[in-house]
C-alpha cells in the first residue's frame, strides 16, 4: 500500500486570536470581527451559509468559555489519523495513496465535520474540535474522502441526493464497524432522540426521499441535510444513509462493494431497498 500525504492545518489558534478580540463585543461586531479573523464554519455557500453563521455565532458565544482552556492546549494527532485512514483503505480495498489536508477548526457544537475541494485535486476533511477529538468524526470524514476517491467525485456541496445518501451511509456504517463500542446513535445522530424518532417514521421519510434520489442541486441537498426534508425533521438524507446501508450490509453487500457503486447506479440500486 502506497504511503499517504497528511496535511493538518490547525485553525484553532485563529480562532483564539478572534475570540480574544471579541470578547467585550455585542453580536453584530463580533459578527464582523469573525468574518475579519476567522471566517471558518461548516454551513453551505452564500448568503443562507452567513446566516447560519450568525445564528450559530450567538447561541454559541457564551459556551466558547468553558473550552477556552481546552483549545488552548489542544494539538492534533497525526498517528492516530493515520492509523484510521490505513483501516479504512484496507476495509474499502483502496491501495492508491491518499493525498489528504486536515483542517482543525472551532465550530459551533453541532459536531459538523465536512469535507470540500482544496486546490488542485485536493480534499480538505474539516474536523470541529470544541466539543473533544471524536475519534467517530474523524473516521466518518476519511470515509468521505477515501469513497471519493474509489468513485472519482468531489465534495462539492451540489450533488445528487442518492449520492448523499450512499456517502452518508457508508461513513456513518463504516465508523461503527471501525470504532464499535457505541450506540447507534452516537454513529449517526446530531440532536439527542432524532434517530428513533426518524426510525419511527422510517417508511415515510424513505418514500418522501424515494423521488429526488436522481435530483442534483444544491437547494434539494439542503433540504435533506439541514432543512426539514419532507416529514419536516432535519437530516432526513443522514437517516435514508444509515438504515438503507445497514439494510444493504444486511443483505450481504461488503464494505468495499458499496463503495464502489458508480453515482449513476446510485439512485436505482438505493430504490430496491426502499
């Protein structure tokens, strides 16, 4: 297997500078000194993304405190990272180097890890760290990143809705097959009772998906990540992922084999198991 290329950038200093020179501020400057000194969230582009930010800005501000000492002596592990990556290339049978950049940042306790274009055939894996290292992040991200790889697509924001599930799936599958030990939900949920509540209107969301799975824009992949997708909850694409991966897992299907279904296949192959 071919040595990788691991870049960390760490932005927690950054964020740090700017806190410190917004602490006696009111929202609206200290909106403006983070666009100034930090700039860095996991929301989409444009104007939907700045309000996200503003919003995730106030209700998070008072909460920075706590961590503040936290942040100040955290650093990265490039070991361990390295580690999961390797896991994750055996598991998935990619034998390719990866050419990866870390990007450590300070968000907004949402544990929101993303992935996005860097450069010229790069991918950046952002990874939040107020909330502790989650060692489940980080091998749900490289997951991102190493499928992208065998399938040759880029993260970028605007992408069918069956890719978003299939990528979604596979990671947060492939995180509890690597780092067991959890409940389900800590693989995959974001707000505390979401995935029994969707798991109780399983059949419903999964039908409500069912039609935009071919769909690709970046409007559609919003409303199934953070808007209220059809049955009005969040991140019905993340539980589409989990339970029809698991369902696919179930029946036979590798690792590997997932990872290799071709985005124009995605859509149909997701279709049998709804």
């Amino acid at each position: 297997m071919m040595k990788d290329n691991i870049e960390i950038i760490n932005l927690v200093p950054k964020f740090l500078n700017f806190y410190n020179k917004a602490a006696q501020c009111d929202g609206e400057a200290r909106f403006e000194l983070w666009k100034e000194h930090y700039g860095f969230a996991a929301v989409p582009p444009g104007e939907e993304g700045e309000r996200i930010v503003k919003q995730q800005l106030e209700t998070s501000w008072e909460k920075y405190e706590e961590v503040i000492p936290f942040l100040e002596q955290w650093s990265p592990d490039s070991g361990t990272i390295q580690q999961h990556l390797s896991k994750i290339k055996s598991v998935l049978k990619y034998t390719e180097s990866v050419d990866v950049v870390l990007i450590f940042f300070v968000g907004a306790f949402d544990g929101n890890a993303f992935a996005a274009p860097y450069g010229e055939n790069r991918i950046a894996v952002c990874l939040p760290v107020e909330n502790g290292e989650n060692q489940v992040v980080i091998v749900h991200e490289l997951t991102h990143l190493v499928h992208g790889k065998i399938i040759g697509f880029t993260a970028s924001w605007e992408r069918p809705v069956a890719s978003l599930v299939f990528q979604e799936g596979l990671a947060t599958q492939l995180s509890k097959y690597l780092v067991p030990g959890h409940t389900d939900e800590f693989y995959v949920e974001a707000q505390v009772g979401w995935l029994q509540e969707c798991s109780k209107d399983a059949k419903v969301i999964l039908q409500g998906i069912k039609p935009y799975l071919h769909e690709c824009s970046a409007e559609r992949i919003f409303q199934f990540t953070m808007g209220a997708g059809t049955t009005g909850k969040a991140r019905e694409g993340y539980f589409a992922g989990w339970k029809l991966i698991g369902d696919m897992i179930e029946d036979g299907w590798s690792f590997s084999d997932i990872a290799k279904v071709r985005e124009e296949d995605m859509a149909s192959t997701l279709v049998k198991y709804i």
